[in-house]
C-alpha cells in the first residue's frame, strides 16, 4: 500500500523515514501540504496511487490535503500530537465541523488524557505511540549534587510554568533548578535558576537528579520517556507511569521534599523500574509494527 503523510513537518518527516526503513512491503511519502506549495501539487497529481492519507496532526475541521482526499475516497487516518486537541475543542464548541471527515477518519492520539479530552467533543480515539525511545548505553545514575532539570521553550515560558518555577527557586534556595530550551527570560530569575539554552539533554538527564514538566496542556512529552529513560525520579502534572503526579504547587513542594530527604540521606535511587517500562512500551519494533498494521489495515 502507498501511504502520503502530511501534516507537522517535524514528526511527518521523522515517522516516514523510520516507517521506510521498517517496512519495506509498504511505501510512505510525506507531503509538506502545510508549508510548501510544490508539496500541495504533487499531493493532488499523486491521489490516484495513493491508499491512505496519515495526517500526524488532527482536525474535526478538515480543510486543504484532507478535504482532498475525501473527494477520492481515500482511507484517513489522523493522529492527535498536542495543541490540536484544543483547535478540535475549540472548532466543537463553535459547530465548526466537517462530519463527513468525521465519520471517514480513523483518530489516534498517544496517551489516555488525551482519550478522554476527545470524548468530551464526540471522538473515540485509538491509544496509539508515535513515541520510540532507543537510546542505549544510559548510565542512569545520580550526580552527587540535587539538582532539577527542567524545558521550557522560548516566548511559551508561561505556558510551560515559568511562575511556579520561580516559586519553587525560593522555597528551595540550596537546589539549582536548571531550565533547557531558553537562553534569556524577560524578566529577573532568582540566582538558583539556570537558563541552558539548547544542550546536549543526554548529559544535562545525566547531571540531574530529578525532572519537571508542568506544561499547561500536554500530550505525551518526549522529554518525559527521556527522563524515565535515564531513570530519573519525574514529576508530572499528568498521571503517567513511573511518574510522581502533582496537581498543585504545595503538592508539588511536599513531592520535591521527599525526594530531596531521600537524596540527602543516601537513600534515593535510579528509578530503574522506569528504565525498564520505556524501553519496553517504546521499543522501535513494537510501535512501529502497531503502526504499520493500523495504516495498512483494510477499512
């Protein structure tokens, strides 16, 4: 079967490269249909050879390459990512829906929040990854200072908890709170506030002792399975295996504290069993092969 794949540039681009190189009965192309109009041309004079059209990004909405591929008949899939569940909530809530896309499309998003957030607007979407964690030779081992690493990116720092951050900073004076992703902030930090910029992650996991991600919406974070990844203790404002939740700042205080005393008195260790689930749930085979079946199964 042929398979175009269109939508976010960055993932559209790196799942059909890996898609390629896993699965040599099928094809797969990714169609820049968003930003390149030499893309939206060869999309429309390739439509007959193609079978199915993977939209790695959402919509209830449709429009451009999508409403396209209605018009043939095509078999779509489309795979929620992020900040397209709130464009799908806000299109809902306005009535701005396309119910034949609706009814033709086969949704996916990557984690059970998700699942449930689509449920609420009237769309059953299949758990699926598009997450791979492969990295080997992971020390995951503990520096011999507490430190939390943290993302953040550049113009989103609100978004991304910046406040909360800075409030933690001063009721833990003595933990550097290291923060990757930006170089400058508009206004002054706290002197236990490091901006890093773009690093190497591997290392800066490795230097850390404990990761935070306090995104206002989120799906399923790469950072996160990076962080597990290196067995790091990872506190999350979603509920998430291998995880400590936390659904307030004072929670979230109480959560750092804990692991601080355990750090302190030598009893904190590499969250191994977190190492152990991320490369068996994200394995390359494993979701690839999940992949592969559900775009090339028959409607």
């Amino acid at each position: 079967m042929r398979v175009a794949i269109i939508g976010n540039s960055y993932f559209g681009l790196l799942l059909t490269k890996q898609l390629s190189e896993f699965d040599k009965t099928n094809s797969y192309r990714f169609y820049n249909t968003n930003e390149k109009k030499i893309d939206k041309i060869k999309f429309v004079l390739d439509i007959f050879k193609i079978d199915v059209v993977y939209s790695v990004s959402a919509t209830i909405s449709g429009g451009g390459a999508l409403d396209f591929a209605l018009k043939f008949n095509k078999k779509i899939v489309q795979h929620f990512i992020g900040s397209d569940v709130l464009s799908a909530m806000d299109d809902y809530k306005h009535r701005n829906i396309n119910k034949q896309l609706l009814e033709k499309s086969q949704y996916l998003c990557e984690v059970d929040w998700i699942e449930e957030e689509l449920k609420e607007i009237e769309i059953n979407a299949k758990v699926t990854s598009i997450a791979i964690y492969d990295k080997k030779n992971i020390n995951g081992s503990l520096p011999e200072k507490f430190t939390l690493l943290t993302y953040m990116g550049k113009g989103k720092e609100e978004y991304y908890g910046i406040d909360t951050l800075i409030f933690l900073s001063q009721k833990f004076p003595d933990i550097e709170f290291k923060v990757a992703g930006i170089d400058s902030y508009s206004k002054p930090l706290p002197n236990n506030i490091k901006l890093l910029g773009w690093v190497d992650m591997d290392r800066e996991f490795e230097e850390s002792v404990c990761y935070l991600r306090n995104a206002k919406h989120d799906g399923l974070a790469f950072s996160i399975l990076e962080a597990l990844g290196h067995g790091k203790q990872v506190f999350y404002n979603y509920h998430f295996p291998h995880t400590l939740y936390f659904n307030n700042r004072d929670d979230l205080v109480e959560k750092i504290s804990e692991q601080k005393k355990l750090f302190d008195s030598g009893k904190l260790e590499v969250n191994k069993e977190a190492i152990d689930f991320v490369k068996k749930e994200f394995a390359k085979e494993k979701v690839l092969n999940n992949l592969v079946k559900i775009l090339t199964s028959r409607l």
